[in-house]
C-alpha cells in the first residue's frame, strides 16, 4: 500500500456552483485547472505549456510543440542536463530522438542510440544525458515532459538555434544572437558539440535494444534512456469498481528517485450505471492529457470538466478529485509529481497485463453513438 495516496469510498465531490475548472491560459500559481487543447503559454515556434513550474508548484512542466520539419537542422543542438529529466512523447506525426549517457560516451563504453517515435511512443531522457531531436513530418506535435518545473525559463528567456558547430570567430552558437555557451549552466544546459548523431536507422531504430521487435521493459534505474513503444511496454490491469484501468508505465518513481512518473492509463466505463467514481487525494501534483474518449473530471468546489483529443487537467497535491469514463476505450497520458502516485496506487491492485485491450463488460447500460448514459 502507498500512505501517500488515499482513495475515499464517497458517492461524489461536492461542487460549487458556477465555479468552472475551465481557464484561458496556464495559471501563474498552483491550483486545478483544466485547459483545452492548444491553449497555455504560447511561444514562437508553436510552442505552447499547458503546465508549468509556476502552475505546478514546480512538479514539472508539460510542453508541447507543434510544428514541421526544418530541413537540415535538428530541433536543438546536442547536450546534457545535470538535474533535469526530460521525456518526449510522440503525440502526432513522428520525432526522431537521440540519446547516450555522457559519462559512458566519453569512457567509449556504450553504444548511442536512437529511435523514430511515432504516435505514443517515448523516449525518457535522464540527467547526464547527451540527447537532440528532430521533426519529421510537417504536423508533428512533441510533448515534453521536464522535471522539476522551472525548467522552462529557459525557453521563455532565449530563442533556440538550429544545431551545428560554434563559430569559429566566436564562443556563441549559431542563431538568432547566439548562445553565450558559458551562460547556458546556468539553465542547466551543457553542448556537446563533439557529438555526431548516428543516421543508420533500420525499421526505426539504431543501437541496442528492442523496438517495435519485441518487449520494452523499464530499468531498474535511469543512467541510460528508456525507450517504449506504443504498447510494447509493461501493462497492469486493475478491475476495482466495476471497471478497468489498463496503466501502462514509461517511467515509475524507481527510474527517477522517486521524483515523478508518467505513462498512460486506458480507462473503460463504469460496467453498472449506479457506481459512483471513488474520490483520489494524492499527496503529489497530478496531470491528464486526453488522447482519445471522453473523460468527465470533477474536482472539490469546481463543476465537473469534461475533457476530449488534447485536453489537460491539471490537480495540486492532497485535492480531492475523482474520473470517469464516458466513452469506451478512453484514454489518457498521465503525469505524477512522485512516484507514489495515483499509477503506484492502481498498479500495486493490478495484475500483468499482456494487451491493449480491457476484458469485455456485460452491462446493460445504453449506448448512443458511443458514449454510455
């Protein structure tokens, strides 16, 4: 059992009439919030953050970009953050990521590795990692998630250039102005400009490791990236309250010191009409973005949201909150501030799963147009 997450067997969150958890952009403070797709902060580029460091109280920051190929250019140039995580999930489109544990680079003791990530995979980048991306198609959408919050100061400060060796004449980077490199530590980013990324791709994939060839199984730590393939990684069904939760894990507390996690959870209706969602406390920040379904969430003292394609909601610790599915197959990426949340506390009653798709339900509710009244 994890202490730090309580689930109350109540028939409902008490509202407040006319409170809406609907806002038009990030909140500049912890609160709940949810947020429709493509609003946040904006910035040039199509970059927008529907969670920040301000918003979370520094949990983390959720970022994502929407944009297109720039021909010859990576999205940034090759380096290394001493105490950020950083994972990029493929939300649409495709991203090619790179990434290699600086220190072993160095010794020559492991081999680089990178992978194409289409729609729902992930690439999970620990610190003291040299990594770079780049866009390959023309509507892509790259989520990243950093940790902790805050990080992204370092977008709302400077413009990021195109990848590429430091003039010669100077100790910037190419781009718009440059990059002072001296002044880039105290972002917490370091170049490695002596790293060549690798482009022997063979069916999406360079370097060790299964793809979409075989299992992506999580490590037990994170000196290395971790790579997981829509579906292909470990899965956990758990069927309390007449219905099922299928979580399936990028990252636990084990592989970030207990810091944050992420995955996904696909979520069914509930199988009898009458069952009233239990009520979630959790001790850490809590997100959601939808990727497909319906999801109803209703917070303490706020009306009930109804989330669809895109949507973000957001819960500070020790808020009650609780979610349901109106429409089958539901699910969403989710996002904890430790790693005793709301995922540890469903998969620690969940048993191996080895599929997609939740067992079938016999209810007798009615269906209209896919969504169960």
């Amino acid at each position: 059992m994890y202490p730090y997450l309580v689930l109350l067997v109540v028939t409902s969150v008490a509202n407040a009439a006319g409170t809406s958890l609907w806002v038009p952009t990030t909140p500049q403070s912890p609160k709940p919030y949810a947020i429709k797709k493509g609003l946040g902060i904006a910035m040039a580029g199509g970059n927008t953050y529907p969670v920040t460091g301000n918003s979370s109280g520094k949990a983390f920051c959720i970022l994502n970009t929407n944009a297109g190929p720039t021909p010859g250019a990576s999205g940034v140039f090759p380096h290394v953050h001493k105490k950020t995580y950083e994972n990029f999930y493929s939300a649409k489109g495709r991203v090619q990521l790179w990434g290699q544990n600086l220190d072993a680079y160095h010794a020559n003791t492991s081999i680089q590795q990178t992978r194409i990530l289409g729609p729902g995979d992930i690439g999970a980048i620990p610190p003291n990692t040299i990594h770079t991306f780049t866009l390959l198609e023309p509507d892509t959408q790259l989520t990243g998630v950093l940790v902790p919050g805050g990080f992204e100061e370092f977008f709302f400060n400077m413009n990021i250039p195109p990848s590429g060796p430091p003039d010669s004449e100077s100790p910037t980077l190419p781009g718009a102005g440059g990059f002072d490199m001296d002044g880039l530590a105290k972002w917490d980013v370091y170049p490695q400009l002596d790293f060549v990324p690798r482009h022997d791709v063979v069916n999406g994939k360079a370097g060790p490791g299964n793809w979409y060839d075989g299992a992506n199984s999580l490590a037990s730590g994170m000196s290395e990236p971790i790579w997981v393939a829509k579906n292909y990684g470990p899965k956990f069904l758990n069927s309390q309250d007449n219905r099922h939760h299928i979580i399936t894990p990028f990252v636990t507390g084990l592989q970030t010191n207990n810091t944050f996690s992420q995955g996904t959870i696909t979520l069914s209706p509930f199988s009898r009409a009458e069952t009233r969602a239990p009520v979630v406390k959790s001790a850490v920040a809590t997100a959601f973005m939808m990727e497909e379904g319906q999801l109803e969430v209703t917070v303490e003292g706020f009306e009930p949201a109804s989330l669809i394609d895109g949507d973000i909601v957001f819960v500070p610790p020790n808020t009650p909150f609780s979610y349901v599915a109106t429409a089958e197959f539901t699910k969403f990426m989710y996002v904890t501030g430790g790693g005793a949340g709301l995922d540890a506390e469903l998969m620690a009653k969940a048993k191996p799963w080895d599929s997609a798709f939740y067992p079938p339900q016999s209810s007798n509710l009615v269906v209209k147009r896919g969504i169960r009244i």
